[in-house]
C-alpha cells in the first residue's frame, strides 16, 4: 500500500517562530508485507484401511441406537458420534455392517463444528436410519474409526462398543385384507337394454379424414420439435454465459465504470474531494478487475500491469493509466487539490477507459 507521511522541510529554522509556522511536506512512501511461508508435511506412510483422511486430536467416538428394543418393520436410528479437535467437517462417515434383515436409507449428518484461534473443534454426527425386517436379537459389530494424531505422530484407531438390539414381533404382521362383498343383480335380457349382435352384410362409408397423421399433423409436429430444440440450446447458451463470471464482468465492465464515473462527477460538481477521489479509483480498479478477470484480493500495480500486457495494452495507455490511479490514491491525503487539478485527473481517467475498451475485448 502507498501511504503519504508529513515530514519538516529540509531547511534548518531560523528561530522557534519559523519551526513553528513551517508547513510539512507531503511524501508518498510505498510499504510491503513480508511473504507468509506455510510448512505442509506429509503424512506418514502405513495407514490402517479404516483412515479416511482425519487429521487432529483428541477424537472420540461413540456409538449407540435411540432405542435399545424395537418390533420388526419399524424404524430407528443408530447414532454415531466423533467429536474433537481437526478438520472434521472432512471426516467420512464410517462403515457399519448391519445384518441382512435390517433395511438402511440415507444418512443424515449433523455438523456442530466451531471455527476459533486455536483451530477447528466441535463434533459431527452421523444418524443412521435403518427398519429391521424380522424379529430377533441382534449384534452390530462396533464401528471403526482412525485418525492421525498430531501431537503424538501417529495414527490411532477409535473402536466403538458392540452393538445389541433385540426385535420383537410385528403384531400386524400376516394380517389380511378384508374387502367387503359386492351385492350382484342378474342383468335380465330386456328389448331396451342389451341388443343382438347384428347379423348380415354391413355397409361402412367414410365420414371424413382425421388429422391425427395427417400431412398438417407432422407438420406441426415438426414445427414443435424445431422450436424445443431451438429454444433448448439457446437456454444452455443463456444459462453457460450467465455462469461464465468472467464473461458477465467483461461484458458490464464499461456500464459499471461509466455509472461510477458520473456519480465521481456528481461528487466533483459539489466539490466533495474524498468521496470524488474514491470514487474515481473505485471506477478504474473496478474496470480494470472486471475486464481482465483479475481477483480483487491481493490486486497491486504489478498485477494490473501484469494484465493489461497480457491483453495487449501498450507501453504508453499502461503508464497512463497507472499514473491516474496515482493521482488519485496521493490526492486522498494531499491538502489543497484544487478544482482545475480534479478536472483534469477526471478527463484523464475517461480519456483511458474509452482507449482501454477499444483494446481489451
């Protein structure tokens, strides 16, 4: 970041008086973070099978059904729960091998995890819904877990206890269905009701062509299907064009400076210097990000510079429009801009968005 720092003229004061009334000069001074270095070691060769890529401390697992008896066809839930200090929401959820009888459906899962200086902890729970088919008494085997504990550099293994549910019989299970008899009446051969069939020679004439499969059918068929096939890939070409972000951003990218532009006018007009100046870098940075793609986090002068030669801007409309954005960054802090110096920072910034948006496409 560029900062502007008040420093005392370099000619020595004649008296008190003179260090007092001096007025301190404006200096522009460019400071720079130093670059963070992050360590990332490997993990360790030799896992057990039942790692799934839990890294942390103090985990613990627990496993056990909401109801320790249920009848056969009815539903309930196993509950297994891990709970610690690491990347939890990446844990999987691990394998339980159920009897043959026992039906299963989706797990649901339950993240009550917490973010804070010292890391991620909290715990996640996975609920298993499951239906026992027949009745009996039944062991689940306990539920495997492993993870890579970083204060002892070492994988460990969490088992759970072994499971017990007992199944009661279904009380409604073989009932039948009773459906109620239907009270018939004999159908009595009546001259007014059920006719013979008609016996002799039959005489048929045609009564007028139907459209279904007509020549004006298929063509309207034909008709149809072209439209639904028209409008089907122009709806996919609508909806990868509104996805692209890039591509909607290039697109708006002289829209949304020109309506930054005019309210940094709007502020020129009254007289506003902060908010004009502001405004002003606002419309220039946000152009340039949106026109070439660049990120908005961790954007500097060597990036835009970057940019605008990877898209063909010359020497010249580069320097220009770094130096602009100069400008505006030391007219921020420097006392005494006046209005003919704000026009001109103004007409130069337009000057170099229209150049720009004959260029970058």
């Amino acid at each position: 970041m560029t900062c502007a720092l008040q420093v005392q003229g370099s000619n020595q004061p004649r008296s008190f008086f003179d260090s007092f009334f001096d007025t301190p000069q404006i200096v522009r001074k460019r400071v720079v973070s130093p670059t963070p270095t992050v360590q990332v070691n490997a993990l360790p060769g030799g896992a057990p099978a039942s790692f799934k890529g839990a890294v942390g401390a103090n985990f613990r697992l627990d496993a056990q059904f909401n109801r320790d008896s249920v009848q056969a066809n009815d539903a309930l839930n196993l509950l297994i729960k891990i709970s610690g200090e690491g990347n939890l929401k990446f844990i999987e959820m691990p394998q339980v091998n159920f009897p043959p009888h026992f039906e299963t459906y989706d797990v649901k899962i339950n993240d009550n995890t917490k973010a804070s200086m010292a890391g991620i902890s909290g715990n996640k729970t996975f609920e298993y819904p499951v239906i026992p088919r027949n009745e009996g008494s039944f062991n689940i085997p306990g539920v495997e877990f492993t993870y890579f504990d970083i204060p002892k550099k070492q994988y460990i293994t969490l088992h759970s206890k072994n499971l017990h549910l007992g199944v009661s019989k279904d009380p409604n299970a073989g009932a039948a269905t009773t459906v109620a008899g239907i009270n018939r009446q004999s159908v009595k051969s009546l001259d007014s009701d059920i006719h013979y069939i008609k016996t002799g020679a039959l005489a048929l004439k045609e009564k007028g062509r139907l459209f279904f499969q007509s020549t004006a059918y298929w063509a309207l068929v034909s008709a149809f299907l072209a439209l639904f096939i028209a409008g089907y890939y122009g709806l996919k070409r609508h909806i990868k064009k509104s996805q692209d972000v890039v591509f909607t951003r290039n697109r708006k990218a002289n829209k949304v400076a020109k309506r930054r532009l005019k309210t940094a006018g709007q502020y020129l007009k009254e007289g506003n210097i902060n908010h004009y100046y502001e405004e002003l870098s606002r419309a220039m940075w946000g152009y340039l990000t949106d026109k070439t793609g660049l990120d908005v986090a961790g954007l500097s002068r060597d990036k835009a510079r970057d940019a605008m030669q990877h898209k063909n801007v010359n020497e010249e409309d580069t320097a220009t429009f770094l130096q602009v954005l100069d400008e505006c960054e030391f007219a921020r802090y420097a006392p005494g801009t006046g209005r003919v110096e704000m026009q001109k920072v103004y007409d130069e910034a337009m000057a170099i968005i229209g150049k720009l948006e004959q260029v970058i496409k």
